[in-house]
C-alpha cells in the first residue's frame, strides 16, 4: 500500500512523497516535490493522494502512475522548467559546510545562481526567479548589501575551518599567486588602475586579486588590491595578515618567481614565515651562473642546494627542459640575426643590445642562457634536514592548482565582466566569486568532477510545473535523477 510522507530537507523546505514498506523498510516510490509554506504542503499532498487513487493495484509497486487529473500549463501561461534540484543541493552543500551560519538569505541566494549562470547582480535576482521560483526585491539588494562585505573575515574562518576538518589542513603550507581582472572602460579612480595586465588589456582599469589555496587547490582566503600594485609587494601583507587572523606559529608559503624580492625574503625570514618561490635564474650573478654551470650533473632528476645570501638555491637538471629550451633559444636567435640583417626592421630582440645607434648580437647573453638550458630554480629558507631537495621541488610544481582555481573562478564562475564602478561593489562581487569558487572547488575535490559536468548533470533534473484541474492548484513535480548524477550527489554526502 502507498502512503504519503512529509520530510524536512536540508534547504529548510518540506518534502512530499508517496512511499511503501517492504521488509519493515521504507522504500520512496516517487518524490511529489518541495515546498516551504503549509499551503504549498497541502497542494503536493492533494497532487501525492491524486497519484495513489490513479495508481491501479496492479502498478502501486512496479508500474507508472497514471496522471489523470494534471494537465501541464497552457504554453501562454508556462514560465520554463525550474532548476530548483540545484538549489536544494547547492544549499545543502552550504549547509553541511556551514556557510549558511551567516544567514544572509539574498546573499548565499546570489553566489548560487553565480554558479548556475554568471550575470550582473540584477540580472542575478531575475534569474532567481526564473530558475528557482524565489522572489527577491532590487531595494532588499540596494538596502542589505553595503552590510556583507563585514562578513569577509566571517566567512574566510568558516572556509579555514571546513578545510581544517575535511582537508587535514594545518597552516603547514599554502599556495598564493594573483591575477588581474580589467573593466570595460578606460577611466580610473583609486581601485580600479591601469596596471600589468594578464589579460592583455593594460590600456584599461583593472584590480588585483590575491589567492591562496591548500595543498588540493581548496581556497581558503583573498585579497583585492588597486590594478598598478606591484604583485610582488602584495605577499608580505597578505601572508602576515591571515597569520595574524588565525594565529599561526609555523608557516610555509608556495609561490610564482614574481614574487620574490631580497626584501620579500627579508620580511618573510624577519616574521619568521617559510617560503618556496621559483628562481629567475637569469637574474643571478655571474659568479652563482659559474658555480651552477659547474655544479648541477647533466642527469634528470638530480639537483644541488647552494647556499647564498637569500636562503637556500635548489637547482635541478631536466633533459626535457633542454629541449625545449634549446629550441627557444636558437629560435631567438634566428629572429634576432634577422632584424640584424633586414636594417628597415630595426627593432630590439632578446639577443641583441644596442651599440650606440646599431644594433647587435649580445653573445655574452646567449652565452649565459646556454649555460642554464635545461636548468630549473627554486628559492627556500627550508634546511635539507627538514626538508629535502625533491620535497621542495614537488611542493612548487602543485603551484598550478592555484592556476586552476583562477581558471574556475575566471571562465566557470565568469568573474569578469564586471558591471561596477565603485570600490564597495566591486569588492562585494569578489567576495560572491570567492564564494562561488569554494563551493566549486569542494565539489570538485570530492567527485573528481568538474563544476561545468555537476552543473549540467544537474540541470537535467527539473521541476516541471502542473495544473491539478481538481483544486485547480499549480504544482511541481520533479524528473527522474540519472543514475551518474545520483553517484555524484553521494560522493557529497547530499539528500535527494
């Protein structure tokens, strides 16, 4: 025999659906649907008895029911299908990471549909609509939205504190790098700078933003800057302010060549924080050239540590890397012996210097990069005792998870365009990406997935929305789950 049954799920919304007992088990038959009002609970138990008159006796278990009395909405009236399955589970998954503790409906609401379909803020709010059925006013945004970006620290340790249970993680080692995002406008104020631009666009205003991730690529923390900051002089505030935040003792920090400096070494070896950062070789004396040239054997996988007023120089040989960079030094040079002898395209190569108001090949550079073919550097205040060569190298090569996480954030989540002028807004929509971008990340992690694949999967679960032509009530009824997505949700631990 069927029976109706109300559940509470985790988006706080009540669950109808008509169920059975076999065994002294319970087994779901159908899902009727969701709903949050009592008058929303008492259409779907209308639609839920409906369905069990209609079911013949033969078919109660085994068969499909027989929708006598729904008639789908006349094609004038019918608004789209609903993607509310994927607000369920997004709101779950906040849930159980405990972001919903901040109880910023419109806000957690936003970041939500920033991962369904990236659009403006006002748009955003139609699209809530649309999507999911949930209504919010443009003055609720315009009123409530000055207040969220207090809630950035907030929301940073319920982040810090859901990797540290889920993620081992343990302050032991963070990954940081920057990117660059740019406006379509060519006018600048105090935030928005011209600047060296990763995009390409470094005629236009852009901001900088700082991440950092754990060892998997889950990211924990951020930080906006004006676009003309050099990136380099961003490290050192950052760093010391999440130590200070979550009261670190031991630290170790990853990241990118650029951003190392003496000074940089100095404040991070002065606050007593440990670093792993690429080395410019190029960059170095030639007497640390020498003793390189000399010193690391010609063989894959071996490498030397030399001391050196910085820390520690780990350099490590790859036959690989000859090649390719063999090939890119000859071609250099070809292009270079070209504007040599075509006069009429004199312009400065990478091989060639000026000798008053000729140009000519700069043998004593090709020299020295023949030197280091093949040849990779890394900087570090880490003994060997410590920390071994290989370690360091191994632990700087996972640097491009954080790469990986601007490439969510910028193509997935759509962090760019971005439709504000002022700094507040601005810094607001950061902190919606940012949000956006843990819940990816976590969902990815954990389903070996990637967001664009859940999203789809996800999207193919509908709310269809019905006429019951007896108490001529709308109500939803949900599709099936595909078998692939069910073991997705499973792998999140999530109801469905």
């Amino acid at each position: 025999m069927l029976h109706i049954r109300v559940v509470q799920t985790a988006s706080k919304s009540q669950a109808v659906q008509v169920v059975y007992y076999r065994n002294r088990k319970r087994i779901v038959y159908k899902h009727i649907g969701s709903g949050k009002t009592g008058e929303e609970i008492n259409k779907l138990k209308l639609v839920a008895r409906d369905f069990i008159e209609n079911c013949s006796p033969a078919l109660s278990l085994f068969g499909e029911a027989k929708y006598n009395n729904l008639l789908y909405l006349d094609k004038s009236e019918f608004l789209g299908v609903y993607y509310t399955f994927f607000y369920e589970l997004v709101w779950q998954l906040m849930d159980n990471m405990g972001i919903t503790r901040i109880k910023k409906r419109l806000l957690l609401d936003l970041v939500v549909i920033r991962m369904l379909e990236p659009s403006s803020k006002l748009r955003s709010i139609e699209l809530l609509g649309t999507s999911f059925g949930i209504t919010h006013r443009r003055q609720s945004y315009y009123k409530s939205a000055p207040k969220w970006l207090d809630l950035k620290t907030e929301i940073e340790s319920i982040v810090v504190d859901f990797a540290k249970q889920n993620y081992s993680f343990n302050f032991d080692l963070l990954f940081y790098d920057v990117t660059t995002l740019y406006f379509e406008t060519f006018a600048e104020d105090e935030l928005r700078k011209n600047g060296f631009s990763k995009d390409n666009k470094s005629q236009q205003p852009q901001i900088l933003v700082a991440l950092m991730v754990t060892k998997e690529g889950f990211p924990i923390a951020y930080e906006v800057f004006s676009g003309n900051t050099f990136e380099g002089h961003t490290i050192i505030p950052v760093v010391n302010d999440f130590i200070n935040k979550h009261a670190v003792k031991e630290f170790t920090i990853v990241a990118d060549a650029a951003m190392i400096s003496a000074e940089n070494i100095k404040q991070l070896t002065e606050n007593n924080i440990n670093y792993i950062v690429g080395a410019r070789l190029g960059n170095l004396s030639n007497e640390l050239i020498e003793q390189i040239d000399k010193n690391v054997p010609r063989e894959d996988d071996k490498s030397i540590r030399i001391k050196t007023d910085n820390g520690f120089l780990i350099c490590s040989y790859s036959s690989t890397r000859y090649r390719k960079d063999k090939y890119e030094m000859e071609k250099q040079i070809e292009k270079a012996k070209y504007i040599l002898d075509n006069p009429s395209k004199n312009k400065k190569m990478k091989f060639t210097k000026s000798n008053g108001q000729k140009l000519e090949l700069n043998q004593k550079l090709i020299d020295k990069t023949r030197k280091l073919l093949g040849i990779k550097g890394y900087c570090t205040n880490l003994e060997e005792h410590v920390v071994n060569n290989q370690t360091i190298m191994d632990r700087y090569h996972e640097l491009y998870r954080i790469e990986q996480a601007f490439r969510i954030s910028k193509n997935d989540l759509q962090t760019r365009p971005i439709f504000h002028f002022k700094e507040e807004p601005v810094k607001l929509h950061i902190l919606i990406c940012f949000m956006a971008l843990v819940l990816s990340k976590h969902i990815e992690l954990q389903t070996n997935a990637s967001i664009k694949k859940f999203i789809t999967e996800s999207k193919k679960v509908t709310y269809a929305r019905l006429l019951n032509t007896l108490t001529n009530k709308e109500i939803k009824i949900r599709t099936k789950i595909p078998p692939e997505f069910t073991k997705i949700i499973e792998k999140l631990n999530l109801s469905h």
